[in-house]
C-alpha cells in the first residue's frame, strides 16, 4: 500500500535546485568541489515535509539537504521524529498504512515519492541498518549474496562470492567469518551481526546509507568498530545516521540536525552545533539541559 | 485514605506502617499468603492433570482390552480332500476351471468330518455356524495358488465364524473342567444314558438345579409377602369400614388371600423338601449353568442329577461302558446357562474338542488390515476405510493447504484494513466455530444437488472437510505470520525487495513450520470427522477397496460408527480395533506436526 507523497513540485531533473533552496543556515554548497572529497554536493533534499500517523502529526515542514560522501547525524530527544524523517529518506513509511507523508524529498533531484518512482530501486539506492541488528535467519553467505541476487547485480556464484567477499571486507566482517560463511547469521554476536547487517546493506551498492540507532544495542567496543566503520565508509556512501549518543554524533557525523517535538530546529555543521548552536533548544539538549 | 475526617493537619491513625520494620512484617506476612495461593494453584494444575492422565489411561485401557483380540483370528486346521471332479471341473487344471469348482461341498464335509458326533440335517445347520462363510473360499484361494493340490488331501487354515471366534478368545463361555472324586459307571455309549457313581460325585451339579429351586422359592415367598400386606390392607379398612356389603367383600379378599398364602407355603415347603432330601433327581433347564460328563472318551450333557447318579444326552459318543476310575473322568461346568449366550452347549463342545485335538490355530488376522467391510465380522476389515480416508485427507490437503495459506498470506500482508476485511476475518472466526454436520448439509446442498459430484466419494468428502478444516489453517497461518518478527520484514523490504520477494524469501519460510503444525492439526480433525460425511452419503456399506477419488468410499471413524452400531458381538473388538487403528493414525499426525515444527523451527 504505497501512500504517495502529496507533492508540491513535479520537476524529474532539477538536480542543484534543492540546493539552492535550502534555506536554512547550511554551509554553502560547493558543486564544483570533486566528488570523492565529499566537500557538500547534495545527495537528497528534503523540503516542506510534513508526516502524520494517523491524525497526530509527526513531522512538522522539514527542511534538510543531505550532502554527498557526508555523515549527516540526526539528533534530538525521543519522539522528536528523526527515525521517522530517516525512513521518509527510503520510503520504509509506505509499509505503515496510516503513515502519510507530504512535501518534496528529492533525491538527486528526482522526487523519490513519484509515481513513476520505483520503491524497490529506490531502495536499492538508498540502504538501510537498523536499531536492532536483523540479519535474515539464513547464512552468513546468503545475508549478504541476498540484495545483490535479487537486483540481478550479481548473475552467477562468482560474481556472488566475489561481492560477498568484498562486502564483509568493507564491513570489517571477512577475517571473522571468512571460515563459517555457511552459518547462520543469527550465530554471531551482536556487533558482527550489525555488521553483516551493514555488509548486506552495502552489498546492494548503494548510493546512500540510513542508520537508525545501528549502534544501541551494542557495548562499547562494538559501538567503536562500527563507528571506525562509518568513518570508512564515508569515502564511498553517504551517510545518515539517528544517534541518541550526542557524543556519537560529534564524533561520527560532518554535518549534524537537531530534531524537537517534530521540527527540525537546527542543521549545520557538526562542530557549529556543538560549540557554537544558534538556537536556545539544540544549546539545552546538548549540554543536558532536557532530552 | 478512606478516612472521611476533614482534619487534614492531623493524619489520622489508619494503621499505615510507620517504620521500615513495620512495613517488612507486612511484606512478610503477605508473602506468605502469596505463596500459600501459589501452592494452592499448583496443586490445582496438579489434580486437573492428574485427571486427565487418568481419563486417558482408562480410555486407552478400556480400548485396548477390548480390541487387542481383533489382531488375532481364529483359524481350524483343515483337512480337506481336493478331489479333481469337484475342483477342476474341466479337468485342465487352468486358473478358469479351478475357479468354477465347487468348493463349499468339499469344504463342508470337510468341516463334519473333523467334527465329532455330528449327525443329521438339525446337527450340520449347528455346526455351519461355527466355521466362516468365507471357508471355501480360502480353500479356492489356497487352490489357485498351488494348482498342484488338486487331487490331494491338503490341510489348510480356514477362518471360525464369529461366534466361534469369540469362543476361542475367551470372551463368551468358560469350560471349567473338574477331575472327579469316585468312579462312575455309564449306562450305555449313545443316546440317552445314566451314569452311576459310586459317591456323591454330582453334589455340584445338583446345588445348581437347588439355586434354581431357590429361586422358586424366593419367588414364592415375595408373592406370599406381597398377599400378607394386602391382608393388612384390608383389615385397616375393615376396622374403618360402616357399610356392611363392604365389609363383606373385604372379608371375602382377606379369606382369598389367606387360601392363596397357604398354597403357596405349601409349595414352598415342597420344594424345600426336595432340597433338603438329596436322594431324588432334580432336572436342570436352560437357566441354570450346564454340566458335560466327559467319560470313557466321549461326552454327555447333564438333563437331570442326584447326589450319585445324573441322567443325560450323550454328545460326543462313549468308547464303551465299562466302569471309569476315580479321576479318569471329568464333570465340565459352562457357568454361563445356555439360555444367554449365542452357543449352544452341543457347539461349544465342538469347540472345546477341536481346541482339545490342537485344530485350533491362532493367527495374525490379515483380513483386518487387508479387507474391506463386510456383515461378517471375521471377513471385516480396515483397509478399504483406511485407503478411504486416504484419498478424502489427499483431496483435503491438496485444497485446503494452498488456499488456507494464501488467504492467511493476502489477509495478513496484502489486505487492507477496511470494514470489508474485518467482515472476512470475523465470518472466517465464524465459520471455525461452525458445527460440522452443517458444512455435511451445505455439502450435500451444493456439490451432489448442485454440482452432481457422485455421492459417497472422497472428492466429496475431501471438499466438505476443506470447508472444515480452512478456517483452522487460515487462524493458524495468520498466528503463524503474526509471529514472524517485523524485523525480518522490515530488512528484506530495507534491502529493495518487493513485498511478494519479503514474503517469499523471508516471512513465509518462517511462518511455514507455524502454518504446517496448524495445517496437520486441521488434517487430524478432518481425519477425525465423522459428521459431515454422513450427510454426504460416505456412511454407506462399502464392500470393494476404493480405487480412486470417485468411488464410493467411507472413512476410519465412520467405518468404526457402522461398527459400534452392529449387532454382532465380533464387532465389539473390531471397533475397538480400528479407533486403535485411527488413535494410531492420530498420534502419528501430532507427532509429525511436533516435529516438523521442531525441524524447520528457526530461532531468530
């Protein structure tokens, strides 16, 4: 049941326009900065979005450009709607009947909530972890092999072994499991499985990464893998991640939004919003304050 | 605060613990009622299985005792003459020829031969009874497998009849033989002959023909009872009555009464003279337990006895008449009177002789796995109900499984939520809730009326239970799906599969154990269904092994109603035997269930 964006625009290419539409105070975008430096080109921009479940409304006119071979962090207190802004991103709302969801969100200037959008390439593009670590209760091998072999990346065994190998090698995963590639996913201790999760997420070869919370369910030490992790990958995805960790966020993230009672109440650079936030509410919640 | 005060400065002393201490004792003593009511739960799940344990144990036990002996059949040892003239008509001895021979008289003279003392037309109708119908039958069988028997003497097993059958298993009468105390001397070999002893060996036999002189008695004495409270009647209303015809008439009953009472104290004391004197004969009738004096090789049924001397038919004929030594003879009892049961005492002791002469072979019964019904019961089998009820859970299967599991699949995943699936899933609800005999009507209303399917077939049957046991698989899958965590469908829908892919790759083989465990309960109800088949014609006595999907049929626990409604006391263990057969069937299904489920159960 796909609910379908009620939009205000109807442009397919207007790849740098979000960009330019961006109003709040973002660092100015750079379109002619090379790509592999990540230095701010947007990936996808979200305008005027407005969530409701039902009758109560979760997101109130949202704002944000997301920036290219960036980690964007989203903050705030519980229920401030930034997991539901994240799934807005992938369209993982449609599965929720009574969520509908309004405004523009472009991703590289094609408005993913279109009709003529295709929701399984969508998400073929834009790739999920979740909170709680999912892998499927298949092998490892097949965790991984799954995304590509449905999308027909991989069309025979080698192609599959070799982008299985190659993904649990950027998730840091290979040298654990290279030897029980055939048990099941669900044997593997937390941390492994959220990384298999993201090997499987990464496997599709997406263009953009949510991450919703990937790291509370985890201990410290498993926290700072994936987190070296992020930091990684951020060479060759972008990246967007939901933290209740403020300190995760100053540390993963480039660029950070402060989400309150389901507004976007600030969005800037990571270190101006820690050191320096221009609004009252993100000042309290970082320093404690309430959140 | 249930205090009512209005003084709010001054809390009022509501017995509220003060102190931590206090407040411990509370916990203390509240503790201890909770476990005293934790205890009292346990005990209570304690004794509520404990009851049903024994509720099972006495079902399976009474089962079992009851039907154990239908796995064994009687079989006599026959040997028979296998003349050429009448088993090979044509004389090629070609399967044709061999099956047109004439086996029931071979086989029957057989039957009297091995019999001992059967003569005349009244004695053969006596004892045809006692051998199966189907006795040349198995002879021609035996023929046609090994041709070269024709023109030989063959001993071969053939089946007892029923009455036999139960007589061999022990469930009818007992022979209890008894060695006697003194010598007796016979009158003569044959006919009807005394037999003389030298004491008081038929003191036994004789205390029987007294019980039923009691019995007389007692008769008489409840009689003499029921006169003397009449008299008392009377006499109250003759005290009261003021007509005078009427007290002439009560005098008149009460002198009629009185006569009547003499009479009968003097029957009574008649009788009672003819037990306490033990020299004269007293003759035994039909009630009483009977009595065989087997002596000098043959044998005689008791008519009449005294303390030393009984009269009697001779049965099985004497060698001669000389006199016979203190234990050499015996007095046999059948406790049971031949007035209640189905043998007659001529027929048990046929019985009993060829038990005696080892002609008696006690055999696996194949019939009762390899058969179909029949009105005989030792020629009744299972097989056909069995491969019935085959073909109806096939047909039940092959639809209700894919057409349970895709509602439960499009209900729970595709559906949207609006007023008209609400009405689906509650009419779905309904619907399991439903008598079965109703789905047998709708059945009967829609696929013979309607359709013009053939009646009593397993097509049939297969659909009206898919009716039955859809809405068990549709709950059960929908349990099933709801179980699957949404994680696993969050993931694969995260990882671009489209719906149908998450459902198929990831949720469905999860909720497949779940599904299938509710898929093989509904079968075990369906095999179970006795009702809604009824109405559908598959009651009907069905001889011939159905071949397919369309032939007439009936199934396990109809076969056993057909059964438990039979008159002949063979059926009793043959219905025992077969909710043997279907409890067996049962037990296998759950089993499976459990470990399918334990099999294709993944943790996640």
């Amino acid at each position: 049941m796909s609910e379908k964006g009620e939009n205000v625009m109807d442009q397919p290419n207007k790849s740098d326009s979000s960009a330019d539409l961006a109003k709040n105070s973002t660092v100015a975008p750079k379109p002619s900065a090379p790509q592999a430096e990540g230095t701010g080109r947007t990936k996808m921009s979200a305008k005027g979005v407005d969530v409701f479940y039902g009758d109560k409304q979760a997101l109130f006119d949202v704002d944000i450009d997301i920036m290219e071979n960036r980690v964007t962090a989203l903050i705030g207190p519980s229920g401030c709607g930034k997991s539901t802004f994240l799934r807005c991103l992938n369209r993982m709302n449609d599965v929720v009947e009574i969520c509908k969801v309004t405004g523009d969100i472009r991703m590289e200037g094609d408005d993913i909530y279109d009709p003529r959008i295709d929701v399984v390439h969508l998400r073929a593009r834009v790739g999920m972890v979740f909170q709680k670590p999912n892998p499927f209760p298949k092998s490892i091998y097949e965790n991984v092999a799954y995304g590509p072999k449905i999308h027909g990346i991989t069309r025979n065994k080698v192609e599959a072994d070799e982008l299985v190998e190659g993904s649990l090698r950027r998730a840091g995963l290979w040298e654990e499991v290279k030897d029980r590639l055939d048990q099941p996913g669900t044997s593997l201790s937390g941390g492994q499985q959220q990384r298999l999760c993201i090997a499987r997420a990464i496997a599709v070869q997406p263009e953009v990464i949510l991450m919703d919370e990937p790291c509370s369910a985890l201990d410290p030490i498993a926290t700072a893998r994936i987190e070296d992790l992020i930091h990684e990958l951020r060479e060759n995805f972008t990246i967007v991640i939901v933290t209740h960790s403020m300190s995760q966020a100053a540390r993963v993230s480039q660029r950070t939004a402060f989400f309150h009672l389901g507004k976007l109440v600030e969005y800037d650079e990571t270190e101006t919003i820690f050191m320096n936030p221009s609004d009252d509410r993100t000042q309290g919640y970082i320093t404690g304050r309430f959140g | 605060m249930t205090d009512t005060t209005p003084d709010v400065t001054v809390p009022p002393d509501t017995g509220l613990p003060k102190t931590p201490s206090e407040a411990s004792n509370r916990v203390r003593q509240s503790l201890r009622r909770r476990y005293a009511a934790e205890k009292r739960f346990r005990m209570y799940g304690l004794i509520a299985i404990g009851l049903a344990l024994s509720f099972i144990v006495v079902l399976f036990t009474d089962i079992i005792t009851k039907g154990h002996s239908a796995f064994i059949q009687s079989h006599l040892t026959l040997t028979v003459e296998l003349d050429a003239d009448s088993v090979d008509p044509q004389g090629d001895r070609s399967p044709e020829s061999l099956r047109d021979g004439s086996y029931r008289g071979i086989t029957l003279r057989a039957f009297f031969e091995t019999l001992r003392g059967v003569s005349g037309r009244a004695d053969q109708r006596e004892a045809l009874s006692l051998l199966s119908d189907a006795a040349d039958i198995t002879v021609r069988n035996a023929v046609l497998d090994q041709p070269d028997l024709v023109g030989t003497t063959a001993t071969l097993p053939v089946k007892f009849g029923d009455d036999a059958d139960i007589f061999f298993k022990g469930k009818s009468v007992a022979v209890e033989g008894l060695p006697a105390q003194s010598t007796a001397t016979p009158s003569g070999t044959q006919g009807e002959i005394t037999i003389t002893a030298d004491g008081p060996a038929f003191t036994a036999i004789l205390e029987q023909a007294k019980i039923q002189l009691r019995d007389d008695i007692q008769g008489l004495e409840d009689d003499i009872a029921g006169f003397q409270r009449r008299i008392d009647r009377y006499q109250e209303e003759l005290s009261q009555a003021t007509d005078e015809d009427q007290r002439a008439d009560l005098r008149d009953s009460i002198a009629t009464m009185t006569d009547a009472i003499a009479t009968d104290t003097e029957k009574v004391a008649g009788i009672e003279a003819r037990i306490a004197n033990p020299g004269d004969s007293e003759v035994l009738t039909r009630e009483s337990s009977s009595y065989l004096i087997r002596i000098n090789g043959g044998v005689v049924k008791v008519l009449a006895a005294a303390p030393n001397r009984i009269e009697g038919e001779v049965f099985f004929s004497l060698d001669s008449d000389r006199r016979a030594d203190e234990g050499s003879w015996q007095i046999m009892t059948l406790p049971i009177a031949e007035s209640n049961r189905r043998l007659s005492d001529k027929q048990v002791m046929w019985l009993w002789d060829l038990e005696e002469r080892g002609l008696l072979d006690m055999q696996f019964n194949t019939t009762f796995f390899t058969s179909g019904d029949s009105r005989e019961p030792e020629q009744a089998g299972i097989w056909g109900a069995a491969v019935g009820s085959f073909f109806t859970l096939m047909i039940t299967l092959l639809l209700s499984f894919p057409i349970g599991v895709m509602t439960a699949v499009y209900l729970e995943e595709f559906a949207p939520k609006n007023k008209w699936t609400d009405l689906i899933e509650v009419n779905i609800n309904n619907l399991a809730a439903v008598p079965s005999i109703v789905f047998g009507l709708l059945g009967l209303a829609m696929f013979l009326n309607v359709f013009g399917l053939p009646r009593s077939a397993p097509l049939v049957g297969g659909m009206v239970l898919t009716l039955m046991t859809l809405p068990t698989i549709i709950i059960a899958g929908r349990a099933a799906l709801k179980a699957v965590p949404p994680s696993i469908r969050e993931a694969a829908l995260g990882m671009g599969a489209s719906r149908i892919q998450a459902m198929t790759h990831h949720v469905l083989p999860l909720a497949m154990p779940g599904m299938m465990t509710g898929t093989i309960i509904g079968m075990a109800q369906a095999l179970g269904e006795t009702a809604p088949l009824l109405m559908i014609g598959m009651v009907a006595f069905i001889v011939d092994i159905p071949g397919g999907f369309t032939d007439p049929a009936t199934v396990l626990p109809v076969q056993i109603y057909i059964w438990a409604d039979s008159p002949e006391r063979a059926f009793v263990e043959k219905t025992s035997a077969a909710i043997m057969v279907l409890l067996a069937f049962l037990i296998t299904m759950n089993l499976a269930a459990v470990l399918v489920r334990k099999r294709f159960e993944k943790r996640w």
